[in-house]
C-alpha cells in the first residue's frame, strides 16, 4: 500500500482491499481509484495471466499479486473488502465465497448472470450482516449527470422521450473472454453494455412497465449477441430507447433526450475510460472534464445553446462505499436495484422478436 494509504483517512485505518482479476476491470476501473483514495489500501491483486501479473506488479508496487482468488480467502482475516472483477460468469460464484470468508463485496457488473443469482446473494449478505454492493459506475460519467441534473432541474420541461447508445463500430474484435462467452455465461453486448443503459434510465425515469427487445448476432462466429436494441415503457409514461451495438459504422447521439419545453443531444463518450487507458491518474489536474467542443446541445431548433457537461467522477463510489462502510451509511449502489436490472434482461431475452 501506498504511505498515504498506510495512514487512512483521518488517522482511521485503511480499508484493506483485495482486486479480483486485472483486465480491464481491475486495471482500469478499480486499482486506480483504490490507490487514490486514502481510506483505502491496495492489498492484495489475483491474476493468473503472467503479463497481467507483471503489470499489476509495477503498477502496484504495494501490493501483493497473487494467481487465483484462494489466496484471498486463505488470509481473508487480514482483508476487509475484496472487488470482483473477473469474467461475468465468475462474479456469483466469487461473491458467495467472499460473503462466507466474513469480508465486503464490490461485484462488477453484470452482478450475475440471472436475477435468482443475484436475489440469492443479496438475501446472504444481509443474513451474515455484510456490505454488497455492484459497481454501477456509469452513473457517474459525465454525460449521464449532466443529463440528470437537467431532468431534475426541469430543464427540459416533461419528459417524454429519452434516446441513448452505447455504439462502436469493430467487425474483427480481439479475442477475449468477452467474444468467447455465450450469454449463459454472462457474455454480450447486453449483459456487457446493458447493464449500463437499463440502470441509467431506469435511476432517471423509474419502474419498467413493458419492454421491447431486439437481440441479434451479426459478426461471423460470434459466441452471443453483439447488436440489441430495447425499448422501455416506464410506469411514468416516459418511453426509454436503448442501442448497444458493436457493428455500428457509423454511430447515432450518446444522449437524445426529448421533453414538452426542450431537448438535450450529446456526442461521444465520457472521457474517464480513455483517459485512464492512456495513463492518466483520478488525481489529476483536469480528470473527467469534457472539453468544450463536446459538451451537448439543449433547446429547440433554432434556439440551441451548448450546456457544461459535469465533471465524470468514478471515484465517487468508492467515497461513498467507505462511507457505508465507516458510518454504516447507504451503499453507494443498492444491489437490489443490479437485481432489477437482471429481471428486465431477462424479460428482453424472453420476449426478443429477433432472437440471438
């Protein structure tokens, strides 16, 4: 762990953390974030890819690489909070065992691969007294606040229609466990993505009366699906329409959202991924900050004007976790919510008019 980690935050001792898998979860969602805030140490790291053990190694100087999640339960005593990262499939599975060994959870999402999966942990964690929580991040980039904050200030007057994607456009993807996997593994673009889309508009506009969904294959050999789009009509009367696609040439509006007063359309990604791909650090001057050229547009035709995006802030669930966890407040991601989101998976599954 790092000196400043080693002192905690506020002379309290550090959360002691255990990172379950160094692919891009672990390497870039989470081991930075974890460095970064002091009520935290990086303790432990699992990963059984040689290279992925070299780079956690000289990423994390401090912390302890291991090849498989064993090791973490053999001296869970010495651990307070462990993150799964691995491949979807894996996520109940490690959970259950986490909860048994006496520590906290963080799952990344998808939280499981089926709703009574999910349902099954969240009843355990609460029966041995423990912290569960999912790793919802996408509810702080910054699109997605910038958008939120417009809904709740009214700025778009009543909501009727809200348009988002998640697109890209890669007819021959590496190979990983993501294009290997079927979706009873947890693999696809809608466990994938989805998870995402659902629990953003879901966090906006409420309970799902009705889903429409379309889940097809389009890329040669691809194990499941790789292009969906799902409509949702909220008990709210708001209609939500939702693209993931990973065969999109040519890519629509992150954000198209339409009220009786106004709209709001945004481009592009939010840009903590990349910036972490590429090196950058949470602490760093400008982290998160969209540049102006692409902060998204509101109004009416004619009558446009471009709005500030917010600052996008992952770090913000792991200041709220601590906080749950020092001072028994609310998780930063109520796993039931992840549970709910699973049941609307599989309600877009079973009623797909282009199966997969």
């Amino acid at each position: 762990m790092t000196d400043a980690a080693a002192a905690g935050h506020a002379g309290r001792p550090p959360i002691r953390t255990a990172v379950i898998g160094f692919g891009t979860s672990g390497r870039v969602f989470h081991a930075p974030f974890l460095e970064a805030d002091p009520d935290y140490s990086l303790d432990v790291i699992v990963t059984g890819h040689p290279e992925r053990r070299a780079a956690a190694a000289t990423r994390h100087p401090h912390a302890r690489v291991v090849p498989n999640p064993e090791a973490v339960w053999a001296d869970a005593a010495a651990l307070d909070l462990v993150v799964i990262g691995s491949p979807s499939g894996t996520h109940a599975a490690l959970a259950d065992v986490a909860l048994d060994a006496g520590l906290d959870v963080v799952v990344d999402k998808p939280f499981a691969v089926t709703s009574a999966e999910g349902r099954a942990l969240v009843e355990k964690a609460e029966r041995l007294g423990r912290r569960l929580t999912v790793f919802q991040n996408r509810r702080w980039d910054g699109d997605f606040r910038t958008v939120r904050r417009l809904v709740e200030e009214g700025r778009l007057g009543e909501v009727r229609r809200f348009e988002s994607r998640f697109e890209w456009w890669k007819p021959a993807p590496a190979t990983s466990w993501k294009t290997e996997a079927s979706a009873a593994e947890g693999g696809g673009i809608l466990y994938d993505l989805g998870t995402h889309l659902i629990d953003q508009a879901v966090q906006l506009f409420g309970a799902v009366a009705d889903v429409y969904s379309e889940i097809a294959r389009r890329r040669t050999g691809a194990a499941a699906d790789d292009d969906v789009f799902l409509a949702l009509q909220h008990a709210s009367g708001v209609t939500s329409h939702l693209w993931m696609n990973a065969m999109a040439p040519l890519l629509g509006p992150r954000f198209h959202v339409l009220g009786s007063e106004a709209g709001y359309t945004s481009w592009g990604l939010d840009v903590q991924e990349p910036s972490l791909i590429a090196g950058a650090l949470p602490g760093d001057p400008g982290f998160g900050e969209t540049p102006e050229a692409r902060w998204g547009v509101l109004g009416a035709d004619g009558a446009t004007t471009r709005v500030p995006t917010e600052r996008g802030d992952y770090g913000e669930f792991y200041r709220r976790l601590a906080g749950a966890l020092r001072e028994g407040g609310p998780l930063p991601v109520d796993p039931v919510e992840a549970v709910d989101v699973l049941e609307l998976i599989e309600r877009a599954r079973a009623g797909a008019s282009v199966p997969a």
